[in-house]
C-alpha cells in the first residue's frame, strides 16, 4: 500500500528541470553508493550526485524509498541502479516519472545479466570500469563542451583501478582453488575472480532469497565447519539470518577464519578503497 501511494505521488510530481542540481550542475542519482561514487569519480565539479542506498548499517533488502527519493529520481538527468531484481523499486519509481529527457544506466545490462543470476555484481572486477565508460559517454553527450576533462577523469578512474587489479592478480596467483564459503552470495563475484573455489552455495541462494534452506544443504554447511573442509567463512556483515548467524558461531568455534562484507561502500572511502580493504580481509584471513 505504501508503494502504490508513493508512486501515485511521483505520477503527479511537478519536477525540476532535467539535470538540476546545483550551479547548474548535471544531476545524477544513483540507487547504491558505489555506483555514486563511480559519477563522482568521472563526473568530477560539473555533476551533482545523490546516493540513495549509502548506509554500511542498513539492510538494503528492507529499503523502502520516500517521497524525497522519487522527487530527486523525477529531476535527475541521468539515473544508476544495479538491476536484475536488486533494488525493484527502481524500476517503479522511474515507471511511475516518466522523463523523455532522462537517461537511465542499468548496470546489470552493461555486463550482461539478467535475472536469476548473482545481483551483487559490483564485486565483479570488469562492472565499475564498464560504468564509468558508460558515464563518461552519457556526459559528453549531455555537455560536449567539457568532454575533454571527462575523458581525463575517466582515464584517471582506470589508472587508479590499476592496484585493485594488481592486488586481485597477485592474490589470485597464491589462493586460487582453495576451499571456501560464505552464507550467501554477495562475495561470489570476487570470489570468481580470485580463483577460489565456492562450496555450498544452495544454501547461500536461499540466504539470499529470504528461503528456507534444504536439511541436506544446511547439515552439509555444518560438516564443512566442523571437519574444516573450508579455510575462509565469509558473511554479509549488512543483513543476517539464524541460519547465517549459526554458521558464523560454528566457524569460530572450528577456529576458521570469519571476513564480513558488505552491501554498501563505507563512509569515507572510494570504491577502490573499499575493495582493497577487503581483498586485504581476505589475504590476511587465507595467511593464517
């Protein structure tokens, strides 16, 4: 109910001129923080970009949004959000505010996702250079005079992805096909990339999905812990369960190592920090 009356809202929204966000600024909004921080990153001084989903604390699976964002997303010129499933409400809001002038950047398209597969795809290495070319390009488009400083800022985002590279390669080289797991699937993507391989993972699809996982799948994920089958536990310190919090006492106990992570970019850092940090979680964990 409290969707249908917000949307009812947004349909009768006298909006700002696309765009409007400050001094004349190009208004973004972007449904997660990280992909944000992305326009922010190539957008520099000339864009204005509100965050929608921003605090570590909140489960984003429970956000409701408010009046507030469906008026930020009906001014807006350009709009991010991830897509296949992660955050639905986008869809409605933008459906609800229709916008001739408004461009809307789908990530899971730009990587070629769809629905069913792994939402979380910001911890797939290749999704934030893929973003901010297609930002770099929806800027130039909209304000051709500065192309030039955005195609700067967008060659200065890849060199600064170069460490995050580096370190995924280095780690890479060391842990590849070693044994882990996690109590749902938000890591998946980098744990692909580093190589490492991912036992029980229909338990964490029903972690994620909000189902109840099968006897045989949650008596496997105990036996893993007990007889440490599995060197690393990985958990999503954002949104937690029984089931995930039981695995994470029993990991513990079998004194294996336990890294959270989360769904949304801390305050303070960029996206670059943010995942060296937690490759570091992991190589520490894996050292021990």
């Amino acid at each position: 109910m409290k969707m249908l009356v917000l949307l009812a809202a947004v349909a009768t929204l006298s909006a700002a001129p696309l765009g409007a966000g400050s001094a004349g600024s190009i208004g973004i909004v972007a449904a997660e923080n990280f992909y944000g921080d992305i326009a922010r990153q190539v957008g520099g001084a000339a864009v204005k970009v509100e965050d929608i989903l921003s605090n570590p604390d909140q489960d984003p699976h429970l956000f409701e949004p408010s009046p507030s964002v469906a008026r930020a997303i009906s001014a807006a010129r350009i709009v991010v959000y991830n897509g296949i499933g992660y955050d639905p409400w986008m869809d409605k809001l933008l459906g609800a505010s229709k916008a001739s002038g408004r461009k809307v950047i789908v990530v899971a398209e730009l990587v070629g996702r769809k629905g069913g597969d792994n939402p979380h795809i910001w911890y797939d290495p290749t999704t934030m250079p893929l973003l901010a070319r297609a930002l770099a390009a929806e800027l130039i488009a909209a304000d051709p005079a500065h192309q030039g400083e955005y195609r700067g800022r967008l060659e200065r985002f890849g060199q600064s992805m170069q460490p995050v590279q580096a370190r995924i390669a280095a780690l890479r080289g060391r842990v590849a096909g070693v044994p882990v797991t996690a109590t749902e699937p938000v890591f998946g993507d980098m744990f692909a990339a580093l190589g490492l391989q991912v036992r029980n993972l229909r338990l964490q699809l029903a972690v994620m999905n909000n189902t109840e996982p099968g006897a045989s799948d949650v008596a496997a994920f105990e036996t893993d812990l007990r007889t440490r089958q599995v060197r690393l536990l990985v958990y999503n310190s954002q949104a937690t369960d029984p089931i995930a919090a039981r695995m994470r006492t029993l990991a513990t106990a079998s004194h294996i190592p336990v890294v959270g992570v989360t769904e949304t970019e801390p305050a303070g850092k960029t996206y670059q920090d943010w995942m060296l940090g937690e490759l570091d979680a992991i190589d520490h964990a894996l050292s021990d």
